[in-house]
C-alpha cells in the first residue's frame, strides 16, 4: 500500500489572505512543508514514486463558448481511459482549491494554477479514487477516471466577468464545456456514472449534481459523491459570520445566482444557496456525503480564523486539535453536532448514504492513505473506499457516523506547526 511521503504540499490556513512565510504540516506525525495557500488535496502529498501520472488535455472548443478560466486561458482535465468491465463506466472528479471572493484575491489567483491553464501542472498523479490499481481502489480502478481543473474559483457555478481588472468569471460555462466535450468521447454511452469532488469541487459536485444526471441517458446508473465539501453557514468564535461573509463575495462578484438550484433560490436569497445545508434536501439523484465531523478547513478557515480571534487564544487549538482546551473542545464538539441536525432528513432518505468519522482532516477521496489502505481511517472497520463502494453499487447501505472525538483512533489528522 502507498505510504505517505514527505513532500511540498499547498494548504490554505486564510481563505481571503495568503500565508506569507514558512508553515509545516503534520499527517500522522511526518512533517510536510506549505509554502502557499490553496488546498488540504493531494497535490504532491502522499504520492508513490510508482503513482499513475496523467497528462493534462485542454478543451480546445471551449474559447469559443466563452468557457475559460480567469484570466481567459482554456480550461482542461486529466483523463484515463477505462478497460474491460469499466470500459463504459466514468467517474468525473472535480478539483478543489477554495474561492475568490473579491477582485484582488481573484486577479492573485489568476496568476496560479487555480486560475489559470498556462499554471497547471501538465500531468498529475492519479491516487485514490483516481488510482488504476485494484488494490488501491478496488471499485473504480478500471472505470474512465477524470479529474476537471479547477480554475473560475467559484466552483464551478459563475458566469460574469470584470472588464476592468482583466477576469472571466466562467465556471459554468467551463463544466458545460467539460460535460460536452466527454460525452462526445464516449460518456454518452456510459452505463455507470459518478460524480465526484473535494472541498471546493466537494461542493461542486452538490451544486451540479442533478445537473450531471440530465446529461446522461435515462438508463445509466448516476451518482454523486461530496468529499469535505459540507460547508456549514454558522458563527465563528467571535459570533460573526465569516463563511458566510466569505460565500456572499463570490456569488456577488462571479454572478452566480442564476446557475443555483432554482428549488432553492425561490425561496431563500443566493448565498444561503451556495451552502449544502440548503440543497442536500431538494436533490433527487443519490448524494453519498463523506465528511469530517471536525474539518481542518472550516476550523481554520470559518470557526476560527484570526480575523475572529484578534488575542491569539485559539491560534494553537485551530493548528494542533491536541493543544485544545476542553471549552474550545466543547465549541467543536457543537459544529460537529449542528451538522449532523442538518444531514437529519437527507440520511433518512434510502438512496443516500454517508460516512462522517471524527477527525480533524479535509479531503479523504484522493489521498491513498486515507481512501484505502493498510491503516486508512474506518468507522465499524469498513474503510472509506469501501462504503463508497457498498453504497454505489447497492451492496449495503451506508449512514456511518462516528462517535464523538476522540473516540476514533484511525484518523489521519492533519496537524499544522
């Protein structure tokens, strides 16, 4: 199994600022250095010298649909062809990365590769979900695997742009692109499908989840898979709103409104429908949620961001979950609990499922270590993979919740220094 290697990786501790300087991130006690603020994704973290590398095709017709990424290059993916049984079976991953929420963080990221193609790495590893080996990913190794790029910064749901500052706020335009140009490489014909996302691309994945059902004919089996992408709209520490603050900026700014859930926005205002909470109820195509009850980014980046904590009394808590005290233990054991009350009625629904373990990470799907492996993150002995697996193809069904921390011993939690 894939053992966890020690390399750069890009995290984000500041959704609205970059870190400057040097930080240093724990997984399982091996330290890994972070020099900007993006994403807790795989990136070059966790990556086997062996992993499957795919190169990066770009989507050559969607220039002229308008489907370009901030600063006006073409957006692309990674794509590996299925074989044998998974010959006609796709899973599309969307990437993460956070959002742009104003004009100076959104011309930054037009200068990375989260917002531009010309910065992107022209081929990635493939890991986990992603991965070709059955004994890494027993269930999708063989399927058509594809991981969308991620360069609007509004996952994937804007359609505007700002004349003045030089940017296109086309996500919308770039997942039709994407949806369009696979289907005519044989998507079209796919007898399985799911779709996939982290974080960011987590919330894509709710957001266009239905969506993706439409696309595809009526007799091929869709599915929708959210990894740490239930961003819940609730207090930080200081009893603002930060997320919440945060979401407005990019709904406002990237012009999404019009490309929310209709069923959702006829009734509450726009950035309320940028948030989970307010559409898992409403979607019709199976939703399998998988989520951290204590996610490093929204402890971070919404309970406790500096911005709410000007005295620095919960820097070492919001960097190191061990160095919490009981009361801030107590504040966290709360959002854990306000999120599973909002995931009530979407778990009693029998098509959907979920795996919530306590631990203090953000994105499970495409790290192997914790997708699938030797020592992989459990709840009742069944690994991650493995409940994706059993809910999918309707071998079980799957509403895993973990006890309360720190009852779960096979975490890898991610520890900032």
């Amino acid at each position: 199994m894939v053992k966890l290697l020690c390399v750069g990786i890009v995290i984000g501790l500041v959704f609205s600022n970059w870190v400057d300087g040097f930080e240093e991130l724990r997984l399982n006690g091996t330290a890994m250095p972070l020099f900007e603020a993006e994403a807790y994704g795989v990136s070059k973290a966790a990556i086997a010298p062996n992993a499957l590398m795919v190169g990066l095709t770009l989507i050559h017709g969607a220039g002229a649909k308008g489907a370009v990424c901030l600063d006006g290059t073409l957006p692309g993916y990674h794509w590996h062809r299925g074989y044998g049984s998974g010959a006609k079976s796709w899973l599309v991953q969307l990437e993460g990365g956070g959002w742009c929420n104003n004009i100076r963080t959104c011309v930054y990221r037009k200068k990375t590769r989260r917002g531009s193609s010309t910065y992107m790495e022209k081929e990635i590893a493939f890991t986990g979900i992603l991965s070709n080996k059955a004994e890494e990913n027993p269930d999708f190794f063989n399927w058509n695997r594809v991981k969308l790029r991620y360069c609007d910064g509004a996952s994937f749901t804007g359609d505007g742009e700002d004349k003045a500052a030089q940017l296109q706020f086309r996500g919308q335009r770039i997942w039709l692109a994407a949806m369009e140009d696979l289907l005519s490489k044989g998507m079209r014909f796919a007898n399985q499908a799911l779709l996939s996302g982290c974080s960011a691309g987590g919330l894509a994945s709710i957001l266009h989840c239905d969506e993706f059902r439409g696309l595809l004919p009526r007799t091929t089996k869709v599915k929708c898979l959210s990894d740490a992408g239930m961003f819940l709209d609730t207090v930080d520490i200081s009893g603002a709103r930060t997320l919440r603050n945060m979401f407005s900026g990019v709904v406002g700014l990237q012009a999404v409104r019009n490309n929310l859930p209709h069923i959702c926005t006829d009734r509450l205002d726009p950035t309320s429908c940028f948030f989970p909470q307010n559409l898992i109820g409403d979607i019709k195509t199976p939703l399998f949620i998988l989520n951290t009850a204590y996610d490093s980014w929204q402890v971070q980046s919404s309970l406790a961001p500096p911005s709410a904590d000007p005295s620095g009394y919960w820097h070492n808590c919001r960097l190191n979950h061990e160095k919490c005290t009981p009361a801030q233990i107590r504040f966290l054991q709360g959002f854990r609990n306000e999120m599973l009350k909002e995931m009530r009625h979407f778990s009693m629904s029998r098509q959907n499922g979920m795996f919530i373990n306590s631990c203090f990470a953000h994105c499970q799907t495409e790290r192997q270590d914790t997708w699938f492996a030797d020592d992989s993150p459990v709840i009742g002995k069944k690994a991650i993979a493995l409940a994706v697996g059993d809910w999918y193809f309707d071998r079980a069904s799957v509403k895993a919740v973990d006890c309360p921390y720190p009852c779960d011993k096979s975490c890898h939690n991610l520890i900032f220094k």
